[in-house]
C-alpha cells in the first residue's frame, strides 16, 4: 500500500511537470524571435546545441546520479531547473536578458532532464515489478500524450494574452510543485554501491537490449529531424494558420493516450513480443504517408491523419519497451544505464537534425521528409526477433 501512495506521488510530480513543459513549448524560440530579435539560424542553434551540449553534460551526472540515493536526486533536478528557468522572466523583468542566457537555460534545464528521467526510471524499477510495471509504464506514458495534446494550446492562449515570459514562469513553477511533491515521498528508496560495469558496455553485451536500443535510437532519430522541416513545410511553403499547424500536433497526439491505454491489454490478449513487432513496425510505416501532405484542408486532414496514426503505434509501443529495458536492467545500474541511452539518443538525434537541414536545402523539404519514411521502413529489422 506504502509503495502504490508512493508511486501515485510520483507520477503526480512527473504530471506536473510534464504539463508545465508542454504549457512552455516553444516559448524560448518566441522569446529569441520577438523579444531578443536574433536571426533565423541563432534559434536554431539554440535547440540544437542545448540538445547537444545538455547530452554530453549528462554522461557524467548519469554515473553521479546512479550512486546515489534516487529521490534526493530527482528533488537536486528539478530545483536546479526551477533557478535556471524562473531566471529567464526575472532578467526580462530586469531587462537583463540575453540570448547567452537562454543558451544556458537550454543547457542546464536539458542536462537536469536527462539526470532526473534517468532517476526516476530507476526509482519507478524499485516501487513497481511484473506487470504492475507495464501498467505503470502506461500511466506514465498516457499522461505524456494528454500533457502533449493539451499543453501547447493552453501555452499559446497563455502566449497570445500574456506573452511567452509567462508561460517559462509556468514552467519553472512546475518543476518547483514536482520537487515539493517527490519531497512527501517517504520510505525506501534505491542506491547502488560498490563498482559497477560501464551503461553502454552492459547495453551491447544483451542482445534484446542492444537491438532494443538501435531501434529506439535511429527511429526517434529519424523521425525528429523532420519536425523542424515540417514547420518549414507547413508554415512556410503550404502556409497552413498558426492553429492548423497547432491542432495537426497536438489532436493526434490524443492517439498516444489511447495507444498508452490499450498496451496492456493487447499484451495480455497477444502476448508482448507480438505487440512489440506489429506497433514497432505500425510506427515506422505511417510516417512515410507525410510524403502525401498538400496543401489545403485536404493536405492538413492528411497531415492530422499519419501523425494520429502514428502516435497511437507508439502509444502502444513505448510502454512495452521502456517496461522490457527496464525489467532487463540491474536495478543498481538502471540510472546510469538509462542516462547512457538518454544521452547517445539525443546526440543521434540533434546530427540527424543538422544533417536533414542540409538534405532539404539540397533536395527540398517534402523530398528530406520523405527519404526519413523510406528509412524508417527498415528500421523494424533491428527489433529482437525473441524476447527470451
């Protein structure tokens, strides 16, 4: 009983935070735009060197973090990204901000998110085992997509009134609520003393997990070097109103709560491994039906169409695979190993950016987005062929 209070606190924090970000999307590039006025390429570069940088800062917090106790942890993250976000209002208020600041907030918010999701998956490992994790894991995932649908229209309307400075403070007030939420939590928790084998060697020496990984690298990879293309597609060259590229976003992703909702029922009627192969392959077909987005309503139902279609394949899959690496995962190395894989994934993906940046200034925007699908289509092949 102890354990469930627990672990309801804990996604009640996840909750709140989460929210909070998605209330917050977008806010820093508005803020560089219409507050610091910086060129086109310095927003860019904000995203992808707080990617990169944040990536490369978390390896070491990732070991720093598994030898320690996880709730302590996870408190330490979201404290430090409540200081670094609330100080990007109160330097508006000063009339102190700087575009080198909010380069460090990326950073330091980005570094700080790797550490506590890699904190709190070893944690989660700790309260919950069987099942009942696969069903957690759903919990977790099914608010993520409510926060994804439901938090960039909130943040827009907060936007449109308020200007973006408010929606950062919204944020850093979330993480605050999460820190002092995790800090009601009493009772047990994780550490891991002694020596413990490097994340990545552990990772390749399982096979389920180093194909596990390959395919969760390259597909999210794959499928997030084309986000910022699609803004260019949509807003620039089909010149789709803010509010359709919003709902085309955030609509399907209501899919990915349906999806988070029906996995562990499929997997107790289908078993997992059949679940995992036909949601991973599901994932990886749909997006290649963006290569017939148009202009028109017709073009922005389409658009709404493959991302709902898509969301909801991955609504499915992801509990399945974090509840699969995590049950594969000693429970003393599950931070770092998690903040290995955290941190790899998002250097893939911000190179991949670079590179489909490139592609579409050379091939154009609709030809790189469709060159991803035609890859994503063999990226199922590296799912395991047994689980066992």
């Amino acid at each position: 009983m102890r354990r469930m209070r627990t672990l309801d606190r804990l996604w009640l924090a996840y909750a709140v935070s989460t929210y909070g970000t998605w209330i917050a999307f977008g806010a820093f590039p508005l803020i560089a735009v219409q507050v610091l006025h910086v060129p086109t390429f310095a927003v860019s570069l904000l995203d992808a060197v707080g990617l990169a940088v944040a990536a490369i800062l978390a390896l070491p917090l990732g070991a720093w973090a598994g030898r320690r106790r996880k709730r302590p942890v996870m408190i330490a993250m979201d404290v430090a990204r409540f200081v670094a976000v609330a100080s990007v209002p109160l330097a508006y208020v000063l009339r102190l901000l700087s575009y080198a600041q909010l380069m460090v907030v990326s950073v330091v918010s980005g570094t700080a998110g790797i550490a506590f999701s890699a904190a709190s998956g070893a944690y989660l490992k700790h309260l919950v085992r069987g099942e009942r994790l696969l069903a957690a894991n759903g919990r977790f995932e099914s608010t993520s997509w409510v926060a994804t649908a439901a938090g960039p229209p909130l943040g827009g309307a907060l936007v449109g009134l308020l200007g973006p400075v408010v929606t950062v403070a919204a944020d850093a007030f979330s993480y605050l609520l999460s820190a002092l939420g995790l800090m009601r939590i009493r009772g047990d928790d994780v550490v891991s003393p002694g020596r413990r084998r490097d994340g990545w060697r552990f990772v390749v020496e399982d096979r389920v997990l180093v194909r596990l990984f390959l395919n969760s690298v390259l597909v999210s990879g794959l499928i997030m070097a084309t986000v910022p293309l699609l803004a260019v597609l949509l807003l620039g060259e089909y010149h789709f109103p803010a509010w359709q590229y919003g709902l085309a976003f955030g609509l399907p992703a209501l899919g990915g709560f349906v999806g988070a909702r029906l996995s562990v029922r499929l997997v107790k009627r289908f078993g997992r491994q059949r679940v995992m192969i036909v949601s991973g392959w599901l994932r990886s077909v749909f997006p290649l039906g963006l290569a017939l987005s148009h202009p028109g309503f017709s073009g922005f139902l389409t658009v709404i169409a493959v991302e709902a279609l898509l969301i909801t394949a991955m609504g499915v899959f992801n509990p399945i695979h974090a509840t699969e690496r995590l049950e594969r995962i000693p429970a003393g190395q599950a931070a770092q190993i998690l903040s290995t894989w955290s941190v790899i994934g998002k250097l893939v993906q911000a190179t991949l950016m670079v590179i489909w940046g490139v592609l579409a200034t050379v091939t154009g925007t609709l030809t790189a987005i469709t060159i991803s699908g035609v890859l994503l289509l063999a990226t199922p092949l590296l799912l395991p062929r047994r689980l066992s």
